[in-house]
C-alpha cells in the first residue's frame, strides 16, 4: 500500500481483454469510494451504484453490448447486481495493492475470465502473484469463483501488466519480479495459464526501501502501449525512478531499458491511443506536472528533447485512457472530480488538458482508477465494414484480419442468421430495427478466436417536420423558421406553401401577404437518402389589422371618482381588452373605468387596446391635472350638562381657497360660522359634522365625530361591620345616567381617605365613626356628600379550661374567655352527656367512659356572640391487667403474651416483675432467665388518664440445655462403628435423641451402631432436647481408614520366567493359592509358571482392617514382542512402548519420523515415548519403530513396524 504524505497517489488495476472484443466491454469504470462513470454518453456519466471501497486496487468488464459483468478490489468480487458473487470472497489480492487485480477473458471462451492478482506491501508481497477463474455462466448469469488463488510465484511487488501476443489471440502477463531487474512473463492461452514463465533481465532493480517505514519499492506502475511494444514501470521508492522498455510480444522479452529524468516518486503514466506519446505524472511535493514525452521512434535522445510540461495546478495520481482515446486524471486527494486530456495524441498545449471538468457527482476515486489495455478501445487482429442499400434491408458486410495461417469466418447478424462467407450479402427480414453483428475469426495455427461487433441501424431516418413563425400586427411581412428534426447527419429537402398560392424552397424562409385574414402553412421535409422519408407539417396564421387608442375623462378632483371613456377605433375587427395605467401606480382592464386620485397633482395616463385576434394598439400618452379638496379638522371636549361647548375647525387646500363651511351640532342645530359656541340642554351622544368648500368648486369630505355631553352623579354609601373585626368593606352605590364613574373620594372618620370604589379600610380601634363619599364621572362631573354612621365593636373569645381523666372521679372546669374592648356578660356550657352550665368555675363527675364534647360560648356587653369552642375530653374506665407464659428453656426468649385490656381508653405504662430481681416497663417485655427453676411473674397497668389496673401474678418452669457428648470405637471401611453417648441435663429430663453419621443414615437410639462401607472422613452430630423442648447438638468428624490392598497389574510371562508378584496396601499378607510362588505369606513373592495362573491376595493393615485384590498371569509357550500400533498421547494410552514377554533384557527400542530422523531411544524396560522430540510434540501421522531384545536362551529377537501418533 501507498503511505501518503499529502502526496496523491493513483491506483492502477487493469482488465486484461484475450480477444479483440468491443469498445463497450470498457464502458462502466467501477474505482475509489463507491464511485463510477459510464462511458455510453459523452462526456461519461456518473455511476453511484458501485459498492467498492478502496484506495488503489481495482479492476472491472463488461459485456460486448457494453453491459457489466462484473468487479473486484482483488479481494472482492461483485456481480452486475452490486452484490458479493458466489464464493468471491479471499482472493489473494489486497485493495491496497496498486494493481491489485487484472481481468482476462480466456481465449476461445465467452464465460471463462481469469482475475490474476497482486498481494500488497503490506505483506512485503508473501502471498506473491496468484489467478483465481471466474465462470459467468454460473448462477444464472451472475458468475461465480470456480477456482480461487493459484499460486504463479511468492513474493511479488504490486506492478504487473498484460500485452496481447503477436498472434493476435493469446496473450502475455507480465509482472516485475521485486528488488530485481527480472521480468517474468506468463503465456495464456485457450488452454489456460502456463505454469513455466519467460524470464528477461532489463534496466536497473528497484533497491529495497524503507526509509518511509514501509516497502516503497514494491510500490509502482506497469503499463503497457497499445501496440504493445513499449513499457513502463516506476516505483514510489525515496529513490525511485521511471524506465521504459521495448517489449516483444512474439516472444515475451523486455529489454533496451532506459530511464526517464524524474525527481523521484514518479506514479502516473499512460501511453496516446496511437502510442506514440507517452505522459507521466510527477508526484514529488509541490511539482503538481505532467510530462508528456514523444516516443514514435525509440530513440532516448529524442525521447529526452521532445519532453513537454502540462502544468496541473493539483498533485498528479492515476492516468487512464478511456474508450473515447482521452487520457482521465485524478487530482486532488478524494476530489469529487477528473482531470482530463481530450487530445493526447497531439503534441504540446494541443493535447488539451482540461482541469476537473469530469463530475464523480460527489463519490471520490482516492487515488486510483480502473486500467484497460488499449486495444479494447483500438480494435486490432479483426474487423469488418459494411454498406446498406436502398432497400434498407440488405446489408453488403466486408470482412478483414490480420490473423496468420487458414482463416475461419463465422458471422452473427444479429436476428438468427449466420455465415461462414468472409464478405457475405445479408438481408434482413424486419427492418426498421437495430442489429448487433458479431464476425468471429480463428486460425489452424491457434486454439482461440478474434471477435469483432458493431451495431447495424436499418431504422428509417424519417425526420420530424416542425416550423415556428413571427407576426406583428398590422405588418403583412411573415418570418419563418424551420425546426424539424432531422434525427441524422443529412441535408434536408425543404418545401414551403404559404396560403395564398405563394411558395419557397428556402429554409428558413420570409413572405409578405397583401391582405388580412387567416392562412394555412404547409412545411414538407425529407431525407432521399437510403432508410430515409418525409414528413409534413400545417399550421393555421392570422394576418390582423391594429387597433388605435384613444380616451376622454369627466371633471378632476382628488378623492372623488372620475369617469375614464374609450374611444378607440379599429378598421376590421373588434377591439376586446383594454389596459390603464393611471401615472400613481394603480391599473385597471375596464373598457370605461372609474378613478379616484388620493393626492392632487399632474398624472399621465397610459392607455392600450388589443384586438380581438391579439393585436395590441400603440400606447396612447395623456398628462391631466387633478385638483385638490379642502382637508378639514376640529376640536371639542366633551363636557356636562349646561356647560357652553366651543367648537374650533381648521380647513387647507391645495392651490386654492375656502370660500364657505358649514356645522351640525346633532341637536338639530346648525351653524356656518367660524369657531362657534353651543349649550346642551340633554345629556348624551351628539355626533358633529363639519364641511368646507373650495373656489375650484371641490368640497372637502364630511368630517364627523362624536361628543358626549354627562349628567349629575348621585353617591351611595354600603358597609358590612362585623364584630371583632376592625375592618370593614365599603361599597360605592353610587350611580349616574349617561356616564360611568370614574372617581370616588372616601373619608372613613378617623382622619383617612381612600379613592377606589370598593375598599377595605381598617380601623386602629373598637369605636363609632362616621364615614363620607363623593363621586366624579368620567365627565367630571361631581356629586353631592353622601355620609353613613359606622360601629366598630369588640368579639369575645371563649376559652374553656379542663384536663381529661377517669370515669367515677370528680373533673374541674374554668372559663378563661377574653375580650379587647367591652366585658362579658354570660357563657354557656354544654357538657357532653345533656348537662349544661353558666357558671365560669365549677366541677363534674362523669358516669359514662369515652370521648364526649364540651362546648362554651360567650357574649360581650354590646351584645357580640363569641365562636362556639368545641373541644374533646376523654373519660378512661379501669383497665384489666392480664397475661399467658410458656414454660421455657435458660436463655431461650420467654413466650410471654400480653392479654391485657380496657373497656374505653388506652393503655400506656407496664410494670413487669419477673420473680428473679429483674423487672419491665414495656407491654410486651423480651426476656431470658440465666437459671433453670420455677418463677412467679407478676404484671400491673395504667392508663393514659392514670386510670390503673389490679395486679396479676403466673408461675413458669425454666429448664436447662442439655450437655450433649459422644465417643466410638474401630474406623476401618466395612467395620462397625459402636457410639458411646455420654449427654446428660443439670435442670429437666431428656426425653429425646437424634443422631447424624454423615452417610445418609440417621438414628433415635441412646446408643447406636453403624457400618461405614466406604473409607473417609465424615461429620458426626448428635442433638439431644428435654421436655420444654431445650436442645442442643455436637458435631465431630470420624475417620473411616481406606483398605487399599492392591496385587498388581494383570501380566503375561513366559513358561520357566520367574515373575516377581508386587503386593502392596497391608503389613500382613497371604496369597492363594501357594502353588508355584517361593514364599505366599510375603508382598513380593517370586512365582514361576508353567500354565495361566490367578491368585488372590489377603492382607490386613496396621488398624487391622482386612483387604482382597487379585491379578491373572498369562503364560505364553516361549519369548515374545508385542507392540501396539497406535497410541494417543492426551488419551488413556500415554506412552507408546513394547511389551516383552520372555526377554531378560531389552537392548534398544527406536522411533524413526517420515524423513527418517530418530525421535526416541531406549534400552529400559517399561519405559516409552510421549510423542515429543527435544522437548516439541510431534505432528499427528505415521512413525516407524525397531525393537531389539534377548531372551532368557541367549537368543536375540527383532521386530519392526509402523505406528500412528493421534492428536
């Protein structure tokens, strides 16, 4: 991959064509981030429904209709749906290879492509160079990976290019082998790939460079002219460099390299369709060129001269020709736009470089664009012309190749037909339709095939007749102007008529009529060429005459209507639309409208008829003077009843004077005097006019407005004293005829006023205040004093004094009401149970228990009634004290419920003794005696009254926790185990056991027994519980001793072998039965055997615990190697070792691997191998061993074989 250092780099993938296919398999360009371009329009068109995302490698075909088949990053492929093909996932490509991927069809095959690939930097190019094969007949046409990452060779740098052979069919792949001058170049043929390369040595090696911390010498370009006779690479190395090679397509051989004179990081490069220019990219900082350098003869000193710099004005990334012959450039990193070379064939400023002129429509291509070998675009090995008769149905097709040897012609003309003719004559049953015509050629001298289409249009071009004239009304001169479609590159037969017998050849003709009226214009166009027609067009004119505007107008004055009159004429025709524009903005498309000017001054009235058949007057120009009308003003208040009223006006006119003006007082009075005064006699509403008159004869308009005339007030005064409040709401009743009120003056007789129409005023003490109002209307007129004689009396307060307390027992009452001002005089009690009282201090004995309500009320000397105080007091009965106890346990919480109670009343202290010094003060008291015994618990209550109750006495028994202990005997598996139970209780009998031996089994008994069957350790636990249920338990752990007598292992010996029997696990053994062993009361007897023996052991430990385990000896006639043929060194069968029957001794037993290295050794009985070698496991897979051994004769014994190792 490319490491960037704000330098824009380009990448470059080709698609490799084996068979000269059409122009349209390069037209859809799939690079960068998701962009596109689509070359079947020009320019090409954007495409935004790729899926790519990469920053160089990229590849991309089509079919010969120019339809996709299919992409890839050289990694990725994806289908004409943009969708991941089938199994097209893992190539050895990377997207960040420059050239990633090249796609090449495989010759003699339309279904079979090739997609080779490059691996990138990254990897320092380890995956090397690899093809994976493509067949699109799969998948219903959508192609799937049939073969995936063939290898060519490893490692491989990121270059690589493609050259059709001389032949004209097969073709060359050429990749550049890294840090090297070597060219090794692969043959493809209809046969396939060829595995044995051409080597060639050219130019200087590209040295390893990592001074930007990555491979930047396997980074470059590699393309290729489109003759194929020329190459060049170049590197992005720190000192890299461009070299240019011939190439020999015949034999696959780059040579006569030399170098180009560039700074360094030289990318870009891409040869004219002629391939005679060549233009490189510098992508050195801040050089932002072009070179464009003449290479038609290969001579490097004219090379050199003939070099030309395109100033860019952006950094210089990939280059690619496209199907039009122009060279596309990308520019700015992850610009959304292409440079291009429209004319790279031509030398200098005439290659035409255009700066970003192709739009992506916002996609980017990075760095990078797809590559195709020019000969897609340069048709070259086969071709065919064609010539199509008047008939526009037969078809005289021409065929040519440049193919060597006998030649085969197979031509498709596209409607099902075909010929095997080299020049056939073909007629086509339907014309008027577009066929597709494929010439196939193959030689005797090759397996593959060129293939050559074109596009036959035998569609008739019929062009479409169309015209567009000018008239002006009141001119007879007519322009016409032709504009059929022609739908061809022709020159039309043209054919006027005019109407009036009058005709033209010309184009784009011009006539002149002598008369108005209505004519129809014919226009006959047509092509007399092969596949061509005529069409007609007619359309209806109107030659008009023009009307002529004129008007009148009535008398001017602003602000009145004035009445506009047409008086327009014209000679034939009616006039039917008028249009005004009366000089102060405003118009109007009346025939005679009306006007009214807001402002006096000169206006210019425009005016314009249009006729019936549209044709439209000369504008008519009047200038009118309109006069202005007195404007008008007064003034008046409005006042009461019976007061004089002035009345002033004022009047101004524009260019004139007031001659006269005229009052109306609404009162039925009038007046034509200046300023004049009137009385009202009625309050009311009077509406006033007011008009003048000018000496232009314009009145102003009428001026009207009202005056109301008020009436006398009359106040009110509304109060709401209360007593024990000092303050009191005063509410204006006041009221008047005609207007409202609008001002209230209070005075409250304690020297303070207010001003609001309701209002609450406070007094600062207990007394009678006369309080006075006058109110104003909103006129101003004022009323007469209204006065009102206020009390402000004192409110006593009741207070009644008392506690609560028991039934049956006397209770005191005292009255402890209050007043500010005054006395009180009476009171009065109601006492709850329909007895009642007026005395304020006195006593009472209650006969009933519960809540009962007391009231008291009192009154004051100026008869003020205090609230009404209701309060609760509360009579207690007797409570009754009374309880239940458990017999218990010492320490254990005594089981004390508390069963006392009271009829009404609630109870609130305890008194607890419990017979032991220790006493309780809460009702439901927890406590635990520290001594067994028997106690008199004793209990008394009171209540929240202090109502109390009588005491009451129980009797409990406290019992002590028993002391529980156990011992026991043997603790061998198998043997009864005898439990001593030593418990016993200082206070109370126990009456209950319960024992625990860890085993699942359990017991009641006093004294139990158990046998343990297995040896280990257990939990032991015994709980004893006396008769008020005091329990304890103790828990110990017994160890019940294993018996593990073991005889040994199963074995095999051989007859007359003495065998040395292992018995372990005791300290006393015996084996039965004695036969044949030298001593059957020992653990290592020595047996020797002359048949198949089995023997048992029996032995006892040091705890004398008993034990029996047997072994079965096999004996064989004489010596013996077995060996096991397989083993699993994590399985059961760790080691793999031979089993030596008869042998006295073991002289050597190898493992040798597949290669013949010796991976164990061992001369030890019972000993064998781990599947390791010098400390490593060992692959899984077959190992060979050798086995030497001698017996007990002397005789040496030698066995070998195989064994599988299994992991």
């Amino acid at each position: 991959m490319i490491k960037l250092k704000s330098i824009l780099l380009f990448c470059l993938n080709l698609t490799i064509p084996i068979t000269v296919l059409f122009a349209q398999q390069g037209n859809n360009w799939y690079f960068g981030f998701k962009a596109g371009l689509n070359f079947g329009s020009t320019p090409p068109l954007p495409l935004l429904d790729g899926q790519l995302n990469t920053k160089e490698g990229c590849s991309t075909i089509s079919d010969t209709k120019g339809d996709l088949l299919f992409y890839t990053n050289g990694d990725t492929v994806y289908n004409k749906q943009h969708q991941i093909m089938a199994n097209g996932t893992g190539l050895y490509g990377h997207i960040s290879s420059f050239q990633s991927s090249i796609i090449i069809p495989r010759p003699g095959s339309d279904s079979l492509f090739y997609i080779f690939t490059a691996d990138a930097q990254e990897n320092t190019g380890a995956r090397g160079y690899n093809y994976s094969v493509v067949d699109m007949s799969r998948q219903g046409g959508l192609g799937q990976v049939i073969e995936k990452n063939t290898l060519l060779y490893a490692p491989s740098s990121e270059r690589m290019t493609a050259v059709r052979h001389n032949n004209g069919v097969d073709v060359w792949l050429i990749t550049h082998v890294p840090v090297a001058n070597e060219f090794r170049t692969f043959l493809i043929t209809c046969k396939g790939v060829t595995s044995i390369p051409v080597s060639s040595f050219s130019g200087d090696a590209y040295p390893e460079d990592t001074r930007q911390g990555f491979r930047s010498d396997l980074i470059g370009v590699f393309k290729a002219s489109p003759d194929g006779k020329l190459l060049i690479t170049s590197t992005y190395s720190e000192t890299g460099f461009a070299q240019l090679y011939s190439f020999n397509s015949a034999t696959g051989i780059v040579s006569n390299a030399f170098r180009l004179p560039l700074r360094r990081l030289s990318i870009g490069a891409e040869f004219s369709a002629d391939s005679k220019m060549l233009y490189v990219g510098d992508v050195f900082p801040g050089a932002h060129k072009i070179y464009q350098y003449d290479v038609s003869t290969y001579n490097p000193t004219n090379i050199l001269n003939s070099r030309y710099e395109l100033n860019v004005g952006t950094t210089v990334g990939s280059m690619q020709i496209g199907p039009d012959n122009k060279i596309y450039v990308v520019g700015r990193e992850l610009d959304s736009f292409l440079h291009i070379i429209e004319q790279p064939q031509n030398i200098g400023a005439a290659c035409s470089f255009k700066q970003r002129s192709i739009s992506l429509s916002g996609r980017s291509a990075w760095v990078g664009l797809p590559s195709f070998m020019p000969s897609l675009f340069i048709n070259q090995g086969a071709s065919f012309d064609y010539s199509i008769q008047n008939d526009c149905s037969t078809v005289n097709f021409t065929g040519t190749s440049t193919l060597q040897g006998a030649l085969n012609w197979y031509w498709e003309f596209g409607d099902g037909n075909t010929s095997t003719l080299q020049n056939p004559v073909h007629t086509y049953q339907n014309s008027g339709n577009i066929y597709n015509v494929t010439l196939r050629v193959s030689s005797n001298l090759f397996c593959g095939e060129l293939k050559v289409g074109k596009p036959i249009n035998l569609t008739r071009v019929i062009p479409e007749a169309g015209f567009a004239h000018t008239l002006q009304c009141g001119n007879y001169t007519v322009s016409f102007t032709d504009t059929s479609k022609l739908k061809g590159n022709f020159s039309p037969d043209v054919m006027w008529d005019f109407g009036d017998g009058a005709t033209s050849t010309l184009q784009n003709p011009v006539h002149t009529y002598t008369s108005t009226g209505k004519f129809k214009v014919l226009l006959r166009i047509g092509n007399n060429a092969t596949c061509g027609g005529f069409d007609t067009i007619s359309k209806i004119i109107s030659i008009e005459a023009k009307p002529i505007a004129n008007f009148n107008h009535s008398t001017l004055c602003n602000s009145s209507p004035i009445q506009f009159t047409d008086i327009s004429t014209i000679s034939t025709g009616t006039i039917s639309h008028w249009f005004w524009d009366f000089g102060d903005k405003s118009t109007s498309t009346q025939k005679n409208p009306v006007k009214t000017y807001s402002i006096a001054g000169n206006y210019t009235v425009k005016f314009v008829t249009v006729s019936g058949t549209g044709c439209v007057s000369d504008t008519v120009y009047r200038t009118i003077a309109v006069s202005s009308k007195p404007i008008n003003s007064f003034t008046v208040s409005d006042t009461c009843i019976s007061n004089i009223t002035r009345f002033t006006g004022t009047s101004d006119v524009t260019n004139g004077n007031i001659t006269g003006q005229w009052w109306d007082f609404g009162d039925s009075s009038v007046s034509n005097i200046s300023n004049p005064f009137h009385t009202y006699t009625v309050p009311g509403n009077y509406r006033i006019r007011f008009v003048t008159m000018a000496n232009t004869g314009c009145a102003s308009d009428t001026l009207s407005r009202f005056i109301s005339i008020g009436s006398k007030p009359l106040a009110a005064i509304a109060s709401d004293e209360q007593c024990g409040n000092k303050q009191v709401n005063f509410n204006s009743q006041s009221s008047n005829q005609n207007q409202p009120l609008t001002g209230w003056h209070w005075s409250f007789g304690d020297t303070n006023t207010g001003i609001q129409e309701n209002i609450s005023h406070t007094y600062n003490a207990f007394d009678d205040y006369q309080v006075k109002l006058v109110v104003v209307s909103s006129f101003g007129c004022v009323s007469d004093t209204a006065r009102k004689v206020i009390q402000v009396n004192a409110k006593p307060t009741a207070n009644p004094q008392y506690i609560d307390g028991c039934l049956g027992a006397p209770i005191e009452f005292t009255d402890n009401s209050s007043i500010e001002s005054g006395f009180i005089n009476q009171r009065h009690w109601i006492l709850g149970d329909g007895t009642t009282s007026q005395q304020k201090l006195f006593t009472k004995t209650f006969q009933t228990a519960g809540d009962l309500e007391i009231k008291l009320a009192v009154t004051s000397d100026r008869n003020c009634v205090s609230d009404t105080v209701t309060r609760q007091i509360n009579i207690e009965s007797k409570p009754i004290a009374n309880f239940s106890i458990a017999d218990g346990c010492v320490s254990d919480q005594l089981q004390i419920i508390n069963q006392s109670n009271i009829g009404t009343g609630t109870i609130i202290k305890h008194f607890w003794d419990f017979g032991d010094n220790s006493t309780a003060t809460v009702a439901q008291p927890i406590y635990r005696y520290g001594a067994g015994g028997n106690y008199s618990v004793r209990y008394m209550t009171e209540s929240k009254n202090g109502c109390k109750s009588d005491t009451v006495k129980n009797t409990v028994l406290i019992e002590t926790k028993p002391v529980v202990d156990f011992s026991f005997g043997s603790t061998c598996a198998g043997k009864e185990v005898i439990f001593q139970n030593i418990s016993n209780n200082q206070a109370g009998t126990i009456i209950a056991w319960q024992w625990n031996f860890g085993n699942g089994e359990n017991s009641g008994l006093y004294q139990p027994t158990v046998t343990y069957v297995q040896h280990g350790i257990y939990p032991v636990s015994l709980t004893a519980r006396t008769y008020n249920g005091c329990s304890a338990t103790l828990s110990k752990s017994i160890t019940i001793r294993k018996v593990n007598i073991f005889a040994g292992r199963d074995t095999v010996t051989a007859i007359g072998q003495p065998l040395q029997l292992s018995g372990s696990g005791a300290s006393s053994y015996n084996w039965s039965p004695p036969q044949y062993l030298d001593n059957p009361t020992i653990a290592n007897p020595v047996a020797i055997l002359p048949v198949d023996m089995n023997y048992i052991l029996s032995a006892i430990t040091d705890e004398g615990c008993i034990g029996v385990d047997t072994i079965s000896i096999k004996v064989y006639k004489g010596p013996e190697i077995f060996v096991p043929t397989a083993f699993v060194p994590e399985g059961i069968n760790r080691v793999f070792m031979p089993i030596l029957i008869g042998m006295k001794a073991l002289i050597s037993f190898e493992v040798y691997n597949r290669w013949g290295q010796r991976v164990y050794q061992t001369n030890k009985f019972n000993e064998g191998w781990n599947g390791q070698f010098n400390g490593k496991a060992q692959v899984a897979g077959m190992y060979i061993w050798n086995v030497r051994a001698l017996d007990y004769m002397g005789i040496m014994h030698h066995r070998k074989g195989n064994v599988v190792l299994i992991r």
